[in-house]
C-alpha cells in the first residue's frame, strides 16, 4: 500500500505548472504522504524533495535551495519563504530587514509530525495562505533535517507510538549520533550544516518540532523555551509571560486542545515517571511496583545543557520554541497539534516582529563582563501547579499486530511540584575576553564553526588570569547515541591573576559580541557543555597539567 500511495503522491507533485489559473487546482490536489495515505505513512526523503519542488514551482514566494550535506551524502534541503525575495540567498533575506524565523523538523526521525507539518505550510504559503505574516517576517523552512535516519524505517522505532502504521525512521543520524545532543560538539554533518545557517541567515527566531512520549498526560502538545539558566532575561519574559501564553489560550480557544510546558512526572523522592528528555523514545511496559510514599508528584523537564536545539538557540541570544506532539494522540492528532502550534506561534510573532527584534538586538549589545553566569545548574524546586493527567488504552498496529498506545479522552487533574527551570549549581564572573593558545587547534576550529568572534594576537598580551586546576577527572567512554564514545572530562579550579602573558600568535575571544553568552560556555573550564567536557582540549590537559592552557582578562 505505501508505495502506490507514493506513487500517487509523485504523480501530484510533478505537473507543469504556469499561469496563477493552473496554480490553485495543483496545488489543491497536492497531499503529503500522511494525507495521501489517510495518516498510515509518513514521507520518504524523496517525497519531500518532490514536494517542495512542486510548492516551488507553484510559487514565486518560495525558493528552494539546499544548506548542507548529510554524512550518507544526502541534500538538505531548504524552503526560503518571503515577499520580495530574488532568491533564497542569505544576502536576499537579510535584506528585507523582517523578522527571520527557522522552523527544523525531523531532528529525531521516529518523530515526523513535524516533517508533515512543514510540508503543509509551505502548500499554505503557496496556496496564499498567512500573507500577513510574510508583510513582517521571512521563513526558512528545513522539514527534514535527519535525511539519512528517515530513511531507516521500521515499524518499531518508536515503541508504542501510535503510529504511522507503516514505520518510520530512528532517533539517531547515519553515524548513529543524536543530532540533538551535538550542538555544541558538532560532530555530525547535520550540526554544522545548521551552524551555517544559522551564521549565514542569522535567524531571530528558532522552532524545533519534536514529538514527545513518557508520562501519560493529556496535553496535545507540550512545548519548551530554552532553559540554560545563562538565557536573555528579556527574550525569557517574553516567552514566559505572553508568547507560550498566547498559545496556550488561542489552542483552546479554537480547538479545545490543552497545551503546556513539556515535562513528565515524578514520584515523590524523585524517580521518574516515564521518559528520558526531550523526545526520547517511548519506555516499554513495565512490571507494578510497589506503592510510592505519599506525596505530591513532581512536573520536571529535560536538561539545561545548550546541545540542546533550544538551549543552544537561547544561548545565541535568540528565541526558541520546542514543541512535543503527544506520542500516544493519533498521527492525525500530532500533525493537527503541531500545525496549529506553529500558527499561533506565528501569529504572535507577526504582531510582535519588532519587539522580537529589538529583544534580540538588545541580548546581542548586553555587556556581560563582570556579570555573574552559570557554568553548571540543576533543577529548581518551585512551587505547585496543575497539571493535566490522562490515560491510555492499547491498541493494535495492523501491520504487525504490535501494541501502540492510543490517547484516551479523560483529563485528571494533579497538583504537582514545579520543576520546569534551572538554577546555577556553579557560576564564574563574565571576563571581557579570552586568549587561546595557538596549539588548541581542535577548540580553535570549533569555535569557528559557531560563528564566534577571534582575533589573532600580534604581541604578548600580560595582565591576564590563570585558572588553578584542582581537580581534573574524566569519566569512562559511554557508548550510545548521546555521548558517543566520549569520556567526558570535568575540571574545578581557580581563576587567579599570573605573569604569564598570551604570546603572539594566540587567538583572543571578546566577549563585546553577539555570541558572548555561548563563547562563555564552550570557554569556561567547569562548564558542563564545553570544549573541556567534549575532550577539545585533552592533549593540553594530560597528566600532570596544573594549569588550564586557556587563559583570560578580567
């Protein structure tokens, strides 16, 4: 059945389109694979290549292009959407002077909703649909950014998701890397191909589409805001206060669907209720366990780290916006949630363009030296909130006859423990900048990658700090998709005034800068997510080595 639902799809998506009256009955007659398949499948690498060559054709709104090459040798493609635009050029985009907004599906590829949903907005923006946005903004669209993990279909890569019936792909890449855990590192060619553009176009605004799973809630959709405790207080408030507000009450408005902060719950002591972090993959049944100690349940969410898609987006000083499409609704249900999840995400960000620019402009001019900013944080404990409890029932895929776990329409109100944000559990002092030494090439390199600010030094440079290594461990290598083999390496210390000099030839970070925040993290000796932990510096922190070979100026 899939692939004549494919060959069908095909079939729609390669007429020869010319003249606005021949448009609108093509494009009508358009479906992704999802639709095409009454939500049994979702599409393939190549249908979404074809795809977003028809909405191209159709539209002179819409230029695709390509940002990158996977590491199996695939495109990325890229769908740049906006009034005016010559072509779909970063030069082109800039330009226009609107607000730039990325929206990435497909990160893990077990989780396509989001790779459906782009696909229609871009049929809507086609169609015509949402021009008022395009009077303030321009869209860079990426359905599909784990090309080569879609194409790794089976009907169980997802545990008791419910569905798409017939399969689909895995959370890791073709290197069997989590692209989500590899924004820092930039180990995978996908990461780097979204560094890029994100330099090149330097977007104000970042959704991640994702689809969620863990504790049986009864949320439609849950989302998240970047958490590293080191984010924008502006860009923060903004997020907190009215945007996740706004869509929260237009979803119900409209669609009597209930959204919230992404999370799962916890029982008291703090064991986890189900789930391993932002789109992990389902936990499998277990056996009963005995009763929990009586108590309120905790709502806590992932990690604070900027792998992270919507740490790392924070920690550029701009706005991210994660969304989790419940595992356990049906396809049709995540697709739908996630489509207006983007709408009324958007239609927030079209009536603030320009106070979401300005929040970026400003996170980009703040002075951070001498200020005080996490190098490491843990959970806060806050107080109660309601959340909303579900249930679930079994189901059974027809294709294979495995156990899915469809939504059940009940809502049970819980007072939990809010365990939604972070706070620092280590901090240092903001310098105004850093000196590298010529031979971290490896942390010198990565740091080019990001897009961070470097001059080379043309004379000693003296009045600098050293840190004082106290303690220097390194974990064992751990295998799996998220670490990788890497023995993560932790260093504690001091920073104290030395007379040793940065010689020429060094290479000196200001923190005067755009990416200040993240240089700062990937810099700082105890950060948690930074070159020291990812192994960038171990041949210059051997054995014996008392001193971190980075140095700074207060």
């Amino acid at each position: 059945m899939r692939r004549i639902l494919s060959a069908l799809l095909i079939v729609l998506t390669i007429p020869v389109i010319s003249g606005r009256a021949q448009q609108a009955p093509a494009l009508d007659k358009l479906l992704t694979t999802a639709e095409a398949s009454r939500f049994a499948s979702t599409s393939t690498y190549d249908e979404v290549v074809k795809f977003m060559q028809a909405v191209d054709a159709a539209s002179p709104l819409i230029h695709m292009t390509s940002y990158g090459t996977t590491s199996e040798g695939r495109m990325m493609p890229l769908a740049v959407v906006g009034k005016g635009l010559k072509d779909g050029s970063a030069a082109s985009v800039l330009a226009t002077g609107r607000l730039r907004v990325h929206i990435q599906g497909n990160i893990h590829a077990g989780e396509v909703e989001g790779k459906e949903s782009a696909q229609i907005l871009l049929r809507e923006f086609a169609q015509g649909r949402h021009a008022e946005w395009l009077d303030t903004m321009v869209f860079l669209i990426t359905p599909i950014f784990n090309a080569d993990g879609n194409e790794r279909f089976g009907l169980r890569n997802r545990g008791r998701q419910h569905g798409p019936i017939n399969g689909m792909g895995t959370r890791a890449n073709a290197q069997n890397i989590n692209i989500n855990r590899d924004f820092m590192k930039l180990e995978t060619p996908e990461g780097r191909a979204f560094v890029k553009l994100w330099n090149d176009y330097n977007p104000h605004v970042g959704m991640d589409l994702h689809t969620s799973d863990g504790s049986t809630h009864a949320y439609h959709l849950t989302y998240s805001p970047p958490l590293n405790p080191n984010t924008s207080d502006a860009i923060m408030t903004m997020m907190k206060n009215e945007w996740f507000p706004f869509v929260t009450e237009q979803i119900r408005k409209k669609h009597g669907w209930e959204t919230f902060y992404y999370g799962n719950a916890s029982n008291p002591g703090g064991g986890r209720g189900g789930g391993r972090g932002a789109g992990a993959p389902p936990t499998p049944p277990t056996p009963p366990t005995p009763p929990t100690p009586a108590g309120p349940r905790a709502w806590g969410t992932f990690e604070h780290v900027p792998r992270f898609h919507n740490n790392y987006v924070g920690m550029r000083n701009r706005f991210a916006l994660l969304s989790e499409a419940y595992a356990y609704a049906t396809f049709e249900d995540r697709i739908k949630a996630t489509n207006y999840f983007i709408e009324e995400a958007m239609n927030f960000a079209h009536r603030n363009a320009d106070r979401i620019k300005k929040a970026v402009d400003a996170a980009d001019r703040e002075a951070l030296a001498g200020k005080t900013l996490a190098t490491r944080a843990r959970l806060a404990t806050g107080g109660m909130i309601e959340i909303l409890m579900g249930e679930v029932e079994d189901d059974k895929n027809p294709v294979d006859g495995a156990v899915m776990s469809k939504r059940k329409d009940v809502i049970i109100k819980e007072q939990m423990i809010d365990r939604l944000w972070f706070e620092p559990t280590a901090t240092e002092t903001a310098p105004t900048a850093y000196y590298i030494p010529a031979n971290a090439t490896k942390a010198l390199e990565l740091l080019r990658q990001h897009g961070v600010t470097m001059e080379e030094v043309k004379a000693p440079v003296t009045g600098l700090h050293a840190y004082a290594i106290k303690e220097n461990t390194q974990a064992a290598p751990r295998a799996g998709i998220d670490i990788n083999g890497h023995a993560l390496r932790t260093v504690t210390g001091t920073w104290t005034a030395t007379q040793t000099a940065a010689p020429a030839g060094s290479w000196m970070v200001p923190m005067n800068q755009p990416l200040a925040r993240l240089a700062f993290y990937l810099l700082e000796p105890n950060s948690d997510d930074g070159v020291t932990t990812w192994n960038f510096l171990d041949d210059l922190l051997g054995e014996g080595v008392t001193t971190y070979p980075i140095l700074r100026k207060q």
